[in-house]
C-alpha cells in the first residue's frame, strides 16, 4: 500500500465532511468503547494482569534472541519449516515461491495485519495467484478494493447499507438488508472458496517458544479453515509475537479479548502445532512460518522499544478522539490510531509520515487503555522532537515556537506579551466573553467560537497565592 501519510491533515478534513462515515464511527464508543470498560471492570485482577502482560512482553525483549532459537527449534521438530524474512520484499518473494511450489491458483487468507504491511494480496495478483480474504470485515474490504480502517474490524469504516450494494454488485441476486442474512451470503460464498484453496495464510497472535506453537484468534472459525484445508498453511508473523509459554499466552490472551472487544474471550482460539500427523484427523500436509523482522530487530534498544509490546487489540483507537474523528483511513497506511503514529513514521519514515505524531490532542486515553502499558504519548513526543530536529514540521510552527522560546526565556517581556495578549482576547470576545475570529487560530474559529480569557491569567493569580503565603 502506497503511504498517503503526508496528507494525513487533507484526508482528516475529508472524513470529518463525510456523514456516513460519522456515523459508522459513532458505533465504536457505543460498542467496542463501552464493551472494553465493562470488560474490565467486572474482573478484579485487570489491572494486576496488565503489569503481568507487560512484563511479559518486556522479558521477552530482553532475550528475544534465545526465544526465537526456542521456537524455530520446536517447530522444526514438530515437522514444520521456518523462513526468517528481513524485510518486506523478502517476506512476499518467500510466500510467493511456497505457493508455486504447491501449485497454488486460489490461496485463502484469514485476517494478517503483517500481510497488510508487506503487501502480500496486490503481489499475490500480480503474479497470478488470487488470494480470498476470509474475515468478514476484510473480505468486505478487498470486495470494496479498500485498506482496513481498524486493527480488529477492517470494515467498521462502513455502513450495513453499503455493504449491502456491495454484495448485491458482486454476488448478484437478491439485494440483501438484514445484517444476519449479509453474514449468511458471504459464509455460503466463502465456503466454496475454502473447499477450492491450495494454501491457506493466517497470521498468529502469539508464537509460543516452549511449544513450537501458533494460536490464532477470531470471532468466526475462519482461520481454523483456512489453516486446516488446503493441503500447504503459510504463516506470517513477526518477530515481537513470541511468548516463552502457553501460560504466558494465555495470560495475554485475558487482556486481549477484554480490550479488543469486552469478550471475555473470544469465540475461537485455536494452538496449532506443526503440519498434520499420522494419527490427526485433519489438518496440512505442510506447514511453514514466515518470520519477518522489518526493522524491528533494530526497535530493539532504541527509544521505541517498548512499542513492540502492542498486542494488536485496538483499545488505543478505540478511545482516541483524533481516530474517533477521522476514522483509520485518514491515517494513510497499514496501522492507525496512536499506534499507527508510533509504528508508521518507522516503517514507512518520518519524512512521509511526519503529521501522525501530532495526530493526537496527548488526552492520555490511548495509554490509560492500553493493556501492556505501551506509554503512546511518550512515544509520540520522541518522533515529534525528531520531526522538529529534522525540520519537517511547517515553518509557521517552526518559527512559532522559536519566538516563543525567545520570549520564555526573558522574564519581563513574557509577562509584557502575555498581558497584553490576554486583554487583547478579553476585547475580542466582548461581552459575550467568546471570539468569533483569532488570528493564528483560524483551525479552531473556523467551525466553532473561543472561549476568551477569565478572571486573572496564571502569573497574577500566583504571585497572589505567594504573597498570600509571606
Ligand atoms: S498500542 Fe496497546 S492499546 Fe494500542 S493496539 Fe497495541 S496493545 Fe492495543
């Protein structure tokens, strides 16, 4: 996927004038938002087991060398095959070549954020071999022709009535309104899609060292499918999804469902060890995991470390009134919301993505929510000082800050401006004491009046306190 980043402030604008997507917006407070606070209020210990799912990933980290060694060791004695990918490109060329080796015509995919990020389907096609998305929401999407907009629902950018005419356009026949009877349709299409697939690709949750083992985690069975089919399961995952063991996934996995949906689990979680053996019933004759670094490796020790610990839950855009605002497409690539500004600027740059960091009003929902504890706004700032080091940032604001750093450091004349700014807001706002135009804050009165200034400003009001006080 082509970054459009850059333009993350001309997308928002278009979101925020686009009233289906408000209202398809809108259903995430009422149901993820809410889901997740009930979630976790009905579980004593959530807090406790947020610092147990942070350390976790942090013990992870630290050794995460011997962990993967751990685990391609077990997967390798369980009969399966590890293929390490130092970044995207290396990642599609690996799962081009096994699907070539199985013949591979139609390959089904269940939901793969890691897919997404090395962009396997548009590869995939262009040489000739079509792969079916199997979660609902993304098989919505590659219909639509469109990228997620969520981390857990790629579709929640999207009313039940458009897809609808997208079904109805692409399947024919009746067109469908009732939501239980459009799952129906893409179910009774799907099914065959299964039946005809080569390979299947999944992504993984979690990677587990002690075991070898993948565990998979959808709401609908379809990774189960997609994995236990066709004859080949591809596995794409990347480094950061290691666990030490099956205990330790579990644990995280008490966090992930409470935070991605308020369920207290979720419908299907599956461990898959290894291809079929003799004595299963089912299940691929060859299995094959694609690690993939992409630059993690180097996230490692630097000051972004700790964002590897995400979980891929989605809470932090649940809560953000930035993401709330202008829905994930706005943010212009794979991942969105306060961990999209984080991850973007590293995968795809700082120069493309430099406004994700300023994406954020730093409210501190994002890090309140989040259940490994990831410190969002901290991060945030990091890529914000090196978006100013670099001189990306607009010159308005450039020249802004340095007036106002000039100003700060003198004393005298920072009580001079202040003053006079404060009684030339206080003129401004009149009676009414609210100011219809500000110049410089034409973003904020452009759509809404500013509250003028009340009562004393903080200097005076402090050197009473302090003279109160002698
Ligand atoms: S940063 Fe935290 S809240 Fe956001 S998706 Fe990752 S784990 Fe979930």
């Amino acid at each position: 996927m082509q970054p459009t980043s850059h333009a993350f402030k001309q997308n928002a604008h278009e979101a925020l004038e686009n009233p289906v997507l408000q209202e398809a917006l809108g259903g995430i407070r009422t149901g993820w938002q809410a889901a997740r606070g009930r979630a976790a209020g009905a579980l004593p210990e959530f807090e406790q087991l947020r610092d147990t799912g942070r350390d976790i990933k942090n013990h992870v980290l630290a050794h995460l060398d011997l962990y993967l060694e751990a685990f391609t060791a077990k997967v390798e004695e369980a009969g399966g095959k590890v293929h390490w990918a130092r970044d995207a490109a290396e990642a599609r060329t690996i799962v081009l070549e096994l699907c070539r080796e199985a013949d591979a015509r139609t390959v089904t995919k269940s939901k793969s954020m890691i897919a997404e990020e090395i962009g396997l389907n548009p590869w995939l096609e262009a040489n000739d071999v079509k792969p079916v998305e199997t979660d609902l929401g993304e098989y919505i999407i590659q219909l639509a022709g469109q990228p997620p907009s969520h981390l857990v629902g790629p579709a929640v950018h999207m009313t039940k009535d458009e897809v609808s005419d997208l079904f109805h356009k692409h399947h024919g026949g009746e067109r469908l309104e009732e939501g239980g009877a459009l799952v129906g349709e893409a179910r009774r299409v799907l099914r065959q899609r299964y039946l005809e697939a080569d390979v299947g690709i999944t992504g993984a949750n979690f990677l587990v060292a002690e075991t070898g083992s993948i565990i998979t985690v959808t709401n609908e069975g379809n990774a189960e499918l997609t994995q236990g089919l066709p004859r080949t399961h591809i596995c794409i995952a990347s480094i950061e999804k290691i666990v030490p063991t099956m205990e330790d996934a579990f644990t995280l996995l008490r966090l992930l469902a409470r935070s991605a949906t308020g369920q207290e689990f979720s419908a299907y979680t599956t461990v898959m060890t290894g291809p079929k053996r003799e004595e299963d019933l089912d299940g691929p004759r060859e299995f094959h995991l694609v690690l993939l670094d992409n630059g993690r490796s180097k996230m490692v020790g630097s000051a972004f470390q700790e964002m590897l610990r995400c979980i891929r839950c989605g809470a932090c855009m649940n809560h953000c009134p930035v993401y709330l605002a202008a829905g994930g497409h706005a943010y212009g690539w794979v991942y969105v919301g306060p961990m999209g500004s984080v991850l973007t600027p590293q995968f795809v740059g700082i120069e493309e993505a430099h406004p994700l960091p300023n994406a954020s009003t730093f409210c501190g929902r994002c890090e309140e929510v989040c259940p490994v504890r990831i410190p969002l706004p901290k991060l945030m700032r990091h890529w914000r000082e090196e978006q100013f080091n670099r001189q990306l940032n607009p010159p308005a604001a450039r020249y802004g800050l340095a007036l106002w750093g000039f100003v700060a450091r003198r004393p005298r004349l920072y009580r001079l401006a202040t003053g006079m700014a404060v009684g030339a807001m206080r003129l401004l706002g009149g009676r009414q004491g609210r100011m219809r135009r500000l110049p410089l804050a034409g973003g904020w009165t452009g759509t809404r009046d500013m509250p003028a200034p009340q009562g004393p400003t903080f200097m005076q009001a402090w050197k009473k306190r302090r003279g109160a006080g002698s």
